[in-house]
C-alpha cells in the first residue's frame, strides 16, 4: 500500500527476517498463530449465540405447541435427513485430515481433501433441495398455501393437533435449515477458495493457520446439524 | 530522514516527525488503510456525522413538543422522527463512538502493541458500519419506519408497512461491525500485551472494553438472528412470532432485550473507562481500588446479562420471573456504584485540576449517579407498573446513555485529542462548552422525570396543555445542548490548524500512550515498550506545571 511505503524501518526487516506469512504487527509467528485461533473460536462463540437464539424458540414453542411439533415433524423425511446427517460426519473426517495432511506438509493430498470435503457439502446441499422440494409438493411451506391434515401418527391413532402449530412448525424447520445450510454454502465457498490457495502452494507445515479455522468453522456447522436432526426429524419416534 | 520533504514554508518549524497522520495523504491511503488509529479517525468521522444527523431528528421531536398540538407533524411523521432518532443513535452512534474511536485508538498504544490483531477486519467492521449508515439513511430518505426502534413484533411483523426489513438489515450490519470490533479487541488484549504488561497493570480503559466487548460478541448476534426472524417472517411469511400460529410476540421482546439491555452497557462501560482514566489523572493519584474498579467492569458485563426482562415488568411475564428481574436489576447497581464510590475515593486528597477532560468527568458522576438511581426506581416492580412507558423512562435512559455516554466520550476526546491530533484545543472554549452541555442537559431531561411521574407518556405527539411549561423547558434546554454540543466540534477543527503543537503528554499522565510522540507514528513505538511498573503510578510522575493544582500533595 502506498502509505506504508514511506515507513521503511522496523516493518519491512521483519517481514525479511521472518516467514513471509507473518504479519507486521506480531512479534512471532507463534503469536500470530494464537491471534488466530482465539479470534476463530471466539468467532464461533458468536455463531453459537446466532443460531441459540432460534434454538431458543424451539424449545419454547416445541414445549408449547407439543403435539403438534411432534405430528408435523413426522412429515420430515428421516432418510434423507440421516442421510445428510451421515454426509456431514464424513465431510468432518475429510476436514480432520485435510488438516493433517497441511501439517505434514503434502500439498496434493491436502488440495483432495479439501476438494472432496467441498463435494460432501454440495452433497448435502443437493439431498436438502430435494426435501424442500417434498415440502412445496406436499404444501408444508408457510404462507397462504400451507395446508397440514397429516395427523395420524406412525401406528394410525389420530393425534390432535391445530394445522396452525403445524405452520409454526414448518417456519421454525425452513427458518433453522435455511440458516444452516446458508452456512454451509458459505463453507463451501471457503473451501473452494481454500483449495485454490493450497494448490498454488500457500501453506506449509510452519503455516496452515486458515486450513485450521476454516475446519473449526466446519466442524461447527456439522455439529450445528447434529442438533438440528433429533431436535428437527426425530421428535417422538422412539416407538 | 523526512527532511527531504519538507516544504520550504515549514521549514522552520520543528521538523515533523513521520506520523500516522501524516504518512500518506491520498484518499486510497485513509479508504484502504490498515492502521488502527486511521481506521479511529475515519470512525470519528462517521460517528459524527451520525450523531448531528441523530440530533437533527431530536430537535424535530423537542419542536414539535413545544406547544400541546400536533403542529409541526402529523402523528405518522412524528412516529418515523423518533424511531430515527432512536436507531440512529443506538446502532450507528452510542454503541460504536467510544469503543470504534478512543478504543481502536487506544487500546493496542495502551498495551504496546503496533496494532490490532486483525487490522483488515478492522477495517471491515468500518466498511460493514457505513452500508449500515448508507442502509440507513436510504430509509430515511424514502419514507422511515415507525415502530420505534425496538421493533416490537407482531406490529413489526404484520401491520406496519413501512421500511422494516431495510431498516433491520441496517442495524444487522451495524451488529455485525460491532461484533468484529469486539472480537479483535478481546483477541488483542489477550495476545498482544507488551511484556512486563500484566493483566493488573492493564489501564482501566482497556479493561473497559475488554468487559465491552465479551457483551458485543455475546450480545449482539441474538439481536442479529431476531432481526433475521422479523425479516424472514416478513418477506417469506414465517411465522415465527406470530400470535396466530401459536407463536409468541413476548419472544421477540425477550431475545431483543437480552441483546437491547447489555447494549445500554456497551455504551456506558468504555465511558467509564474513559472516566477511570480522567479522575486518576487530574487527582494526580492512582486510582482508588484498582482492582475493584477492573473487576466491576466484568461484574456489569455478567450480570448485564440476567437483568433484560424489566423492559417487560407490563408485558404479561410471569410475576415471579419480575420479582427475580427485578432484584437481578438491583443487584447490578452493585458494581456501578463500586465504580461511583471508588473514583470518589480517588478525588479524597487528590491534587485537583480543573481542566475540560476533569469536568466532564464531574458531570459523568453527577448525571450517571442520577441516571443509575433512577434505574433502581424503575427495578421496583411497584413503580415501573406506574412510570411504564411515560417520560420517567425516557429521562432515565437519556441520563445513562446522553448523560452518561457523552460526557465520558466528550471528555475522553478532550484527553486525548492532543494525542490523536497533536494540537491542543482551546481551553476556554472547551470549559464554555463542558458548562453549555451540563446546563443544557440537565434542563433537558430533569423536566421529563417530573413529566413522566405525572403521567405524560412517550412516543406522543401531543399532550394536554398542563404538561406545557416543562416541555417548554425541556426544548428550551435541548437547544442550549445542542450549542454545547456544536462548540466542540467547531473548536476541534479550528485546532488542527490554529491549536498550539501539542507535547508527547501535556497531561502529565500514566499510560503508554503518553510516552510515544503526538500524534504517534503508523506503528506506535519506535521499539516495543517493556513495562516494570504498576498502572496510574503518578507519585512517580512529575505534574506539568501549567497543571500544579492548588492541592496538597
């Protein structure tokens, strides 16, 4: 930048002494690294409070609301759910030796992880268009069109059950999904970047701090999921 | 090594040292800068223009109160004139001024470090801030919002059909600009400390922020998905909050307060902060209980958080949940007036001087101390059930946040403009305008406690004439506030070219920040400070003489 042109000194024989990667502002790369990580947890602190707020209303409203809760989520296809469910935990084993693979310093091995971790989430995103699709064939989306008269349980009895709860419901599943998988384009977008830079040669065993975050973002996000299936798909089927 | 460039007609002058301010001068070098101290400065810019604009819209409200009728506006245009004052203010002014000015400033000078952690999401939280601002006044031109800035759904949601998504989209940014800046303060903090900078030898500002900031990154992104939720619920029919699917609006009320409420103290903590430094440094002695006062900050941002259901004692919560609100209320004045009590402890045998920074200092603890009372008067659940919603509520939180906020942010730029810009300001003016902003204030917002207690109520455009004689005083108040408020950024200007050079630390004072030059240069030190001492050692620390109080010492 042209600002910082003028400053010759201290800055610019540090970033000579030193690994390219470090910053002028830090002393070492170990403090660089430490910035780093306690920046990205306390990242995903925020997340956790993000989507707590929708957990929140959940637990309020599933409380509430019980019977219906349990009779729309019912209608939620629990094979694609676990399904998704699976993909996400494989997709984390990927992350896990992405990361180890950057640690060890093997670039290719490192780039193919990180390519497939992007394919289980796109994966995951195709399998979660598919049930939004079921959702707007089977009038399950809120809005003036929503309809709810699915009110039988697994075994036939009638639960009773007011189609407006139901609608409550189907906001909250679409609401905290929609949220999710936003979250998991997103992760998908910083793979993909990720992967590129991996291939050009970016990180080595000294530094693989961004392969580490953004794998602590991921993990996040699945277990995010790992809520999100029993809360959402698994609501009185324990029969 | 800048001789070279010095102009001929600057010659003569002490030969400028290279410093932040004037290490670049193109526009692409302030847009794109990395440096926390311009990223400061670009703030400082912006928070201004926010709060003349915030301030426009509240002499809007004081004129249009002047006489009982509805003359100026119509109730539709008087409800999009608060609501902008309120957004205005909270989002793109209190929450941001002390902490994304003084705070970015300062913090990394105070701990020796050369910057913030994270210089580029600095400079993203600056960026998200002003779409927020440009978000903003988009709505403003073209046609508001009238929900007052709470949002309260299901009117949120369902009825009104103004601006709402927009709106909250621009408060979304601001969040998320603020969630930033905590997060870079408290990772800075934690892992940029010079050495010998031990957690007890941080400067009571920084810890401020730090307590600050725990509230930010906690806080504001319940606030960040409620927001989210109203603007689903409007634009794809969700219905999360609404009445008729079973839902409930009290639930937007409670995940908008447990942001809304510590927000009140992201406000006031960094003030405080600014006023620990002010009263140590013109008593001329450490400050009173250090620990304490360090600690108490913590103790408001945790228990900041358990107090957000006394904005709902009428809204229908149970009344046990009220009684618990209500004590956890009380039980939070606790560390407050730790703070009030220790600085007043400090000033025991202090050597007093009476300079700008020391007087907004004063009025800090006079209107704060009004201000926190009158908070405990609302915590009764007896009393609240009778000044809801009346104009009680809005003198109590204009003493916290105007009261509170803007003299600890008034008196913190008069601290540290010499340090910020290397001038001194004008002291006589700056006294006039200390006196201006006290007198005004309180003639503004003394009236309202007697007004709401009589039963006038907010958010009206008009009232029954026997409310008249206060309100007359209350506007005439505000426009003396406003010349208070006007002077300094009129003489501040006037000293960036007129204002005498300033010293490395006209004050006298403690703190790092005091021992680099002003304005210091683009990475704070020449070499990183080592530190062996205690905080506020200012038996150590020789009084400029201009600054001899007439005290014992």
């Amino acid at each position: 930048m042209s600002d910082s042109q003028a400053t010759t000194s201290q800055a610019t024989m540090e970033h000579e002494a030193h690994n390219p990667a470090l910053l002028h502002h830090f002393a070492d790369a170990q403090q660089q690294k430490n910035a780093a990580s306690l920046g990205m947890w306390l990242f995903l602190v925020t997340e956790i409070m993000f989507f707590g707020g929708m957990f929140c209303a959940y637990l309020v409203y599933r409380l509430a609301h019980f019977n219906a809760f349990a009779a729309a989520s019912q209608q939620l296809s629990i094979w694609m759910g676990a399904t998704n469910t699976a993909v996400l935990i494989i997709s984390s084993v990927t992350v896990v030796l992405a990361v180890k693979a950057a640690e060890a310093g093997k670039r290719k091995v490192l780039v193919g992880y990180l390519v497939v971790t992007v394919l289980l989430g796109m994966t995951f995103l195709v399998i979660k268009g598919f049930e939004y699709r079921e959702k707007f064939e089977k009038h399950h989306v809120p809005g003036a069109t929503f309809k709810f008269t699915d009110t039988f349980d697994d075994n036939g009895k009638q639960i009773p059950v007011n189609p407006k709860e139901a609608e409550l419901f189907f906001s909250l599943y679409f609401a905290m999904t929609g949220m999710h998988a936003l979250h998991m384009i997103i992760g998908c977008g910083l793979f993909s970047v990720l992967a590129v830079f991996a291939w050009k040669g970016h990180y080595s065993p000294g530094y693989f701090t961004p392969i580490e975050n953004a794998g602590l973002y991921w993990h996040l996000v699945d277990i995010i999921w790992i809520y999100l299936f029993p809360l959402l798909y698994l609501i009185s089927r324990h029969s | 090594m800048a001789s070279t460039v010095i102009p001929a007609n600057q010659a003569q002058a002490p030969a400028p040292k290279l410093n932040y301010l004037n290490n670049g001068h193109s526009l692409k070098s302030w847009l794109l800068t990395t440096d926390h101290k311009r990223i400061a400065v670009l703030y400082l810019i912006s928070v201004t223009v926010f709060f003349f604009l915030g301030g426009f819209f509240a002499m809007l409200i004081r004129l249009e109160l002047l006489t009982p009728q509805g003359d100026l506006m119509q109730a539709d245009t008087y409800n999009k004139v608060f609501t902008m004052h309120g957004m205005i203010m909270v989002f793109f002014f209190l929450i941001p001024v002390v902490p994304a000015v003084l705070g970015n400033f300062l913090i990394p000078i105070m701990i020796g470090a050369k910057d913030l952690a994270f210089p580029r999401i600095n400079l993203l939280s600056w960026y998200l801030y002003m779409v927020g601002g440009i978000m903003i006044s988009h709505v403003m031109l073209t046609g508001g919002v009238d929900t007052g800035w709470t949002f309260y759904s299901p009117f949120s949601t369902e009825y009104t059909n103004t601006k709402i998504v927009e709106a909250g989209l621009a408060a979304f940014m601001a969040g998320f600009s603020s969630i930033f800046t905590g997060l870079n303060f408290i990772v800075t903090i934690h892992r940029m400390r010079a050495p010998g900078l031990t957690w007890n030898r941080l400067p009571l500002f920084v810890w401020a922020n730090y307590a600050t900031s725990i509230i930010m990154i906690l806080g504001t992104p319940v606030v960040a998905i409620t927001i989210v939720l109203v603007a689903v619920e409007r634009l794809f029919h969700l219905g999360i909050f609404d009445p008729r699917l079973g839902g409930d609006p009290l639930l937007f009320q409670h995940l908008f307060w447990f942001y809304s409420h510590p927000a009140v103290y992201i406000m006031i903590l960094p003030s405080m902060g600014v006023i620990s430094e002010l009263i140590t440094c013109f008593s001329r002695k450490r400050v009173f209980g250090y620990n304490f006062v360090a600690l108490s900050s913590i103790a408001i941002a945790v228990i900041g958080f358990l107090v957000w259901a006394h904005h709902m004692f009428v809204a229908g919560i149970s009344l046990y949940a009220a009684m618990i609100f209500s004590f956890l209320t009380f039980f939070v004045g606790v560390p407050s007036a730790v703070k009030v009590f220790n600085w007043t402890a400090t000033l025991y045998r202090g050597s007093i001087t009476y300079a700008t920074p020391m007087l907004y200092a004063f009025g800090f603890i006079g209107l704060f101390t009004i201000g926190g009372l009158t908070g405990l008067f609302l915590a009764t659940l007896g009393i609240d059930v009778h000044v809801t919603d009346t104009y009680f509520v809005v003198a109590h939180f204009h003493y916290v946040m105007v009261g509170g906020v803007l003299m600890g942010y008034l008196g913190g730029m008069h601290f540290w403009w010499p340090k910020i810009s290397g001038r001194m300001y004008p002291e006589g003016w700056a006294k006039l305008s200390a006196l201006f902003v006290f007198v005004g204030f309180n003639l503004t917002f003394f009236p309202q406690f007697i007004l709401g207690y009589v039963g006038m109520p907010r958010r009206y455009w008009q009232y029954p004439p026997e409310f008249q004689v206060l309100n007359v005083l209350s506007t005439a108040g505000s426009s003396v506030l406003a010349v208070g408020y006007l002077l300094p950024m009129i003489y501040f200007l006037w000293s960036l070219k007129y204002g005498p050079i300033a010293p490395a630390n006209p004050w006298g004072a403690a703190g790092l920040e005091w021992k680099t030059t002003s304005p210091p240069p683009t990475f704070n030190f020449d070499e990183t400070p080592v530190v062996t001492w205690e905080a506020y050692n200012y038996d150590e620390i020789p009084a400029p003489k201009e600054l001899e109080g007439p005290g014992e010492r």
